[in-house]
C-alpha cells in the first residue's frame, strides 16, 4: 500500500527518425540515465528496450497522420503499467498519466485486460465508451490503442493520438497499420526477452521529438543572359524551378520576371546593372511564385562576364531554400511577445517584444522547458490549455495573471513541429477568483477554473465504478493526491464507535498504528472532524501542534486536511490528506474537498454494503454446491469452485457427484446462463433434478432429456449447459451424454491427453423434444477425466478452443500427481486474476486398480 514518488522529471530525447538516422542503442540508453543493459535506479532498462519503443511509435505515429504517440509497458508491480515512451508531448505536463492500474475503465487498461485493440475516432466516441477519459483529457481528439504482445505474452499498450475524425470512424486502413505496428514491436520486445532483456519499465518515462515534417530539398539553377538581346539560356535545374520540362524555357528574360513579383522584377533588371556597372557579384532575395502557387525565396545572384570586355552579358543562378519560413525576420517586427516551443515543451525561438514582456534575456530562454524558464506557466491550469493544443491540435486563449496586478493575453496556436506562443498585455479582469489547485492571485476566467478541477471530476466518476473498500481507496490515492498535489492519504473506517486504519499511503513506516482502533471520544483530529461533521484544515505542522499539543507529529512539515466521511447523515469515517510544505487553502478549494469527502463516503458506505450482501451471496452459492464428494473405492473425485469477481451475483456454475446405484458414480457438471439470483435458483432446481433422475435409476440421456423437459416446464427463459457421466469404477466403462458443454479432457495412464469430441445435443432450455446421443468411454487404471465450465477456458477476444488446449496441455503435465495438487494448479492462474469475467467450476475424477492408485489422500 505504500508508494514510492517518481522522480519529477522524465527523461527527455529528440530522435529525428525517418527525417535523419536513429541514435544508437547505446546513445539513447544514456540519454535515458543507464548503460545497455545496465541496472537503471528505478528499475532495469535494457539499453535496446527505449530504441524499439523509439522507433515503433514514431512509426505508427507516421502512418496514421498522429500527433502524438506513447507505448505503456508492464511494470515489476502485479497489475500496474507504466508509461515507458512518450512521443511528441513534454513528459512532465501528463505525470498523472504515467501509471496505470489495468483494472480501470481506461482503453489502455482494456486493451491490455483483453488483447483487443480499441479505435476512437472523436471525443463523442470516447465518452460513450469511456467517459473517465475524458473526463481527465476534456479535449476534442482522436486516439487508437494497439496490443503489444507476442504470441501469449503480453508486454504493454502502443498509443497514438491524432485530430478527431467527427463523424468518420477510423478507417480499415489506419486500424491495420496500428495493430500491425504493435505487433511488430512485440515481435522485437520478444527478442530482447530472448536475449534474457527483463522487458518491463519501473521508472519515468523517455520522451522523444517527432520528425520534423520533410521541407523540399533545396534546388539550384543556373542561367546566362545577353543583356544586349535580352535573350537568356536556362539549364535543367532552372527550368525545374520553374515548374517547366528541360529544355522547355522561352529563352528571354520576360519568361524569368514574370514568374516574380512585380517590385522584384524591376529588382532583376537592376541588380543586372549593378553587377554590369561594378564589375562586381552582385546579390539580391526575390520572391518567385512557384507552379504550385506558393512564393519561394530565392537567392539571385549575378556577375558580368564580358568575352570582349565591354561587359554585356550576365550569368548568375537562383537557390531555392523550399518553404522555410525566416521565422525571426518577421516575428521581429510584430508588436507583441512571440514564444516557439517544440513538442516537448522546450523554447526554440523568443523574439524582442517576448524577452521586454518577460523580462529575461533570450540567453536564458532558448533551449529550456517553458514551465522552468517561465515559472508561472506551470500553473496548472494554463498547463490544462497547453494539454489541449498539443492533444487537440486546437488553438486555444485565455487569461493569465502571472503576478499580482499584472495580466497577460495568452494564445496557443499549435502545430506539426510545436507551439507557437503569443502575449500580449491587458486589463485585469473582472472575474478574479482565487485557485482551486494552489492559493495564487487568479485564474481568469470560470473556464480556466473549471479545467483545473477536471481531476476531482475524474475522481467522483471513478468512484461510481468502485465496488470494495480497497478499490475505493485506490480510486482516491490515484485521483484525489493528484488534483491537489498531496502526498500523504489515510482512511479510517467505523465501527463498534472506534475508528480503523483501512488504507494508507505515504506516511513513516507504522507511524499511523498508533491510532488505529481510537474511539470516538479521543481527542485527535481525525475523531474530532468526523464528531463534529466539519473538515478540519492546518497550513503547516505547526498549526497542527499548537492545536492539538499532545498528540505525536511525523517528520512531515507540510500542511494537513482532515475530511469526515459521512454518507446521508451517517458516520462512516474519516479521511486525512497530507502535503510535503506548508500552503493555504482557498475557499473553493474547501469547498470541492467537503464535497468530494461526501462522494468518498458514499462509496465506502456502498462498499460495506456490498462486502456483506457479497459474502451473503457466497454463503448461498457455497449451501448450492455439494459439502463433500462420495468416497469410493477405486475413484477420486476433486471439485473445485471460483465465483467471478465482476459483481457480487451469485453464479449458475455447478458440479455434482451422485450414487448411481451398482456401484455406480455419476459425475455431472452444469451452467446456467447468466449470473444472479435467477440463475442460481434455477441451477438450484436443475441440480436437484439430476440427483432425482439419476438416483431413480434412469439412463443417462433420459437424465438429461428429463432435465430439459424441466427447464422447459419451469418457463425460466434461461438455458443451461451440462455434462453427464455415468462411470463403473470396476471395469472404467463410463456413458457420457453431453448437451452444449465444453467437451471433457481424458488424461491417460501413459500421459497422453485427448480432447473427448463426444456426440452432444444442444443447450438445454430450447427445444422440448431434443434428443442427447450416448457416447461409451473407457478409463484405464490411472486415467483422469476432467469436467469443466467455460469460465477456466474463455478469455476474451481468444477462440475458446485455445483455452481448451491450455487446459489440456497443462494437464498432460501432472502425471500422477495427487489428485487435488492437480486441481488446485489446473485453476491456479485463474484464482490470481483479479478480473475474472465468469464463475469457474472444475470437476476430476481419477479411476486407479489396487496397483496402480498412489499415496491415498482424503478426497476435496
């Protein structure tokens, strides 16, 4: 539950990719603080591992027209992915997306979880799907997510954002390169795994510069001229200038000025006099309008040549520079402050006007992030408009005041290559609250006060979604520390009229041990804020000491809010934030913290409801299925039983083992469609269906064919699957009859383990007069049939037939192992997932001679 910081700066690269050659591996792992291979602080990078990841996202960021792109690896924490490259966007200004739990409503999370990729062509899109992500990045743009894995290996999530498409779903073509692009980088991480490369990322993420976009390549052409007979030859570079075939050009010098601008051809003429009359080179730039319609700068230049020595003939030739704009000839003489940045964040241009408004030499400017050369940038809620010109591609105004009584024009007009910044001064505005992220002279304007809560908005959705205590608080470590910049969280639970620590995080090893289990009457305050219903707040340590003197204090110097958890005028708790320094709290910044205390307790009031209605459920599910199985001589039988963890709905998953009678086992597995109450009832009465059946002696398709009738009858509008066995453990003959089941696995004596494609009818439930073929099976001394439902063997976005030969591959396996270590491995992955769609029920049955049977342990 404790969590380390990560450091405040990601480690920031510039790779030109297809626009010039990629750095070396050894290179780049420097830039990214470790040696190839090397042990890195945080965790181990291999130095090949951030090339790869380089070279795949700029790719894929290429193919599809994006503007920015990021790969999350897994991490060296169960369930947690970290953001291991960024591209085209300054590390820093998302940290609170450098994490990510693969349980959350995110589509990295999703794309993880399933293996499936995810297109969102629109915002519109994305907050139908997941509203959480735009809830955190309330910006118009489009974003597709790509699997990273080889064959069943799973190595993390390929994201590229690009400008949203309204309208336009993202096309076959852009979904093929982006799935293409992430299998061929988990093709290159399985490699490096090959090459014993540990592929996980455990600390902050390498942030790399886009290409450029391609400029033309510069052109030159040459030209002679009579000036007697104005005629002029042009060679092939010339004419290609020109937009003309080689060989094409008029020949006069009319053909060359009309491609000009009107002043710039009077220019020639009189730059050809100057050259003739100096008997010198002479220079001049001109603008010519190329065959696309655009101008083009050219370099003119031109000397006299005089065979006969009177000087009337001119050569010279014409450069042209491509599109390049001479960005700080014109920015200099507009009358406002003009900034350039990159994609990174860092300043490549300050003209005259921006280093008088800023009051800091461009020395100091160039080259720098502009949250560090411009402090009060990194205001979180200007950071909130520049988030949304990089994503959105969108410029984007507003109002910054960054020192008292002083109020600046801001506009963010953004592009391929970066962020062109304009300031201008203006009036200080009549809307002047104070802020909601940090005690500072104002935002500007409701929207910007409204963009910088955008993180506790993505709390109170997150904890809509949160279902046990523990992901409640989790929701709140991840959301609420963020927004308000804390570090330290605590939350402790009522009961009995004493309250719990049930979650913390931050705080001195054991600090917080000492009060857990206080009761109400204690005078802290933690007991003290919820008594009395109001959040108590304290801007340093020593605020907090002089109020309550007795009571210890941690080595933390920063300031503390104690919050109640009260849910409908009912205690639920308290909740205690801490930060790292001393700071005010504004009365907004009270405000949104009460009411986000009340959003916390209902969730944990829902919660606590939840775990005991859960275990209620579990109780019931638990009385549905057999106590113990049947001893017999010659036969083990092991059952096994995992509810799903999605929801707290019982489930219609169930196995039986039933005296046939002769001596006779009947070994019967089941599923009812769908989960809850219903389903439950019904596997109730289905199961004791079977029982009566078989035990009356019945075949076993009649069992089956009168389980249908049942269903049927019963009008439950549900079908369930089963799987009947009847085996005479004396001779190992077994008749199996089965009706839209997942086939059982027969393991035999010497290993080998089959598939047993039996004759079936359909699900039972649909057709009153369906009919369920026999199929006769043989179990050798030391064979093991496994009955199963589709839960152990489904994954999503898998073909269930790949989650049978699993199955099947890791039975063969065991060998003779007892019977309940094999069961107990052969549900093992499944029991660790902490996202199990399904319930899961497994049934093995062992069939041994007196010879063959091993060390005999008590059946389960």
């Amino acid at each position: 539950m404790r969590r380390r910081a990560a450091r405040a700066h990601p480690v920031c690269v510039t790779w030109s990719g297809a626009a010039g050659p990629a750095p070396s591996a050894e290179r780049l792992a420097d830039r990214a603080g470790t040696a190839p291979g090397s042990a890195h602080a945080d965790g181990l990078v291999p130095g090949g591992l951030p090339m790869e990841l380089a070279g795949a996202t700029v790719r894929a960021v290429e193919s599809v027209g994006g503007t920015a792109g990021a790969v999350y690896l897994r991490s060296g924490t169960e369930g947690l992915l970290r953001l291991a490259l960024l591209a085209g966007l300054p590390g820093g200004l998302f940290r609170p997306w450098w994490r990510m739990h693969v349980n959350r409503p995110f589509p990295v999370a999703e794309v993880y979880r399933t293996g499936q990729p995810v297109y969102l062509a629109d915002a519109e899109e994305a907050m139908r799907r997941f509203p959480q992500l735009m809830a955190s990045l309330p910006f118009p743009f489009g974003s597709l997510y790509a699997p990273v894995a080889h064959g069943r290996e799973q190595f993390g999530v390929l994201v590229v954002l690009r400008p949203a498409t309204p309208g336009t779903p993202v096309t076959p073509a852009d979904r093929q390169s982006t799935t293409d692009a992430g299998e061929q980088l988990g093709a290159a991480l399985a490699e490096l795994a090959a090459d014993g490369r540990r592929v996980r990322w455990d600390t902050e993420p390498v942030c790399v510069q886009l290409p450029s976009l391609t400029t033309p390549a510069v052109r030159v052409g040459t030209f002679d001229w009579d000036l007697t007979s104005g005629a002029v030859s042009a060679d092939d570079g010339l004419c290609s200038i020109l937009g003309m075939a080689p060989g094409t050009f008029a020949g006069t010098v009319e053909a060359l000025a009309e491609r000009l601008a009107p002043e710039d051809a009077y220019a020639l003429w009189a730059l050809a006099r100057q050259a003739a009359d100096s008997g010198g080179i002479a220079a001049r730039r001109m603008r010519l309008l190329g065959p696309d319609g655009r101008s083009h700068l050219l370099e003119v230049s031109a000397r006299p040549d005089p065979p006969d020595g009177v000087g009337t003939r001119m050569s010279g030739f014409l450069v042209d520079l491509g599109t390049v704009p001479i960005g700080s000839d014109a920015t200099e003489r507009v009358p406002r402050a003009v900034v350039a940045i990159d994609r990174l964040g860092r300043i490549m241009y300050v003209n005259r006007h921006g280093e008088d408004l800023l009051r800091l030499p461009r020395s100091r400017m160039v080259g720098r992030l502009l949250r560090e050369a411009v402090p009060w940038f990194g205001h979180p809620a200007y950071e909130e408009y520049l988030r949304s010109a990089l994503i959105s591609g969108d410029s984007a105004h507003f109002l910054a005041g960054p020192a008292p009584d002083e109020w600046l024009s801001v506009s963010l007009y953004p592009g391929h290559d970066g962020v062109t910044v304009v300031l201008v001064e203006g009036e200080q505005p009549d809307y002047r609250p104070g802020s909601v992220t940090s005690p500072a002279p104002g935002i500007g304007s409701p929207a910007d006060r409204a963009a910088s809560l955008y993180r506790p908005v993505a709390l109170a959705i997150a904890l809509t979604e949160a279902v046990t205590a523990r992901q409640v608080s989790a929701v709140v470590t991840e959301e609420l520390l963020p927004a308000f910049g804390g570090r330290q969280l605590a939350i402790y639970l009522l009961s009995d009229r004493h309250l719990y620590l049930a979650w913390e995080t931050g705080f001195p090893q054991g600090f917080l041990e000492r009060f857990d289990g206080v009761g109400l009457d204690a005078r802290l305050p933690g007991v003290e804020t919820l008594t009395s219903g109001r959040p108590i707040f304290f801007e340093s340590m020593e605020q907090l000491a002089r109020a309550y003197p007795d009571i210890p204090l941690d080595t933390h110097v920063g300031a503390r809010a104690f919050l109640p958890l009260i849910a409908s005028g009912r205690p639920v708790g308290s909740c205690i934030l801490g930060f790292d320094r001393p700071r005010g709290f504004s009365p907004e910044e009270r405000t949104v913290l009460t009411a986000l205390a009340g959003l916390i307790a209902q969730a944990l009031e829902r919660a606590r409801r939840y775990d005991s209605e859960a275990a209620l459920a579990r109780g019931l599910q638990d009385a549905l299925l057999p106590n113990r199985l049947p001893v017999r001589d010659k036969v083990d039988t092991v059952g096994r039983y995992l509810a799903g963890t999605q929801g707290m709905d019982v489930g219609g998953d169930w196995y039986d083992v039933i005296d046939a009678g002769g001596g006779r086992l009947a070994l019967v597995i089941g599923d009812v469609q769908g989960h809850g109450v219903a389903a439950a009832a019904t596997m109730g009465q289905l199961r004791s269906a079977v029982r009566a059946f078989t035990l009356g002696g019945q075949a076993p398709q009649d069992v089956v064919q009168g389980t249908n009738k049942l269903l049927i009858d019963l009008d439950a509008g549900q079908f369930a699957s089963l799987c009947h066995v009847v085996l005479d453990p004396e001779t190992g003959v077994a008749s199996a009859v089965r009706a839209g089941h997942p086939p059982p696995l027969l393991r035999h004596p010497d290993g080998r383990t089959e598939v047993l494609e039996l004759d079936g009818g359909i699900v039972l439930g649909v057709a009153g007069d369906a009919t369920y073929p026999v199929t006769r099976l043989s179990l050798e001394p030391g064979a093991v049939l496994a009955l199963f439902t589709d839960g152990l063997v489904e994954r999503p976005g898998a073909d269930i037939d790949e989650g049978i030969e699993r199955l099947r591959a890791s039975l063969a396996e065991h060998g003779l192992a007892p019977l309940t270590e094999t069961a107990d491995d052969l549900i093992r992955e499944a029991r660790q997932a902490a996202d199990r769609p399904d319930d899961i029920a497994l049934l093995l049955a062992a069939r041994w001679s007196d010879l063959s049977r091993p060390a005999r342990r008590r059946p389960t």
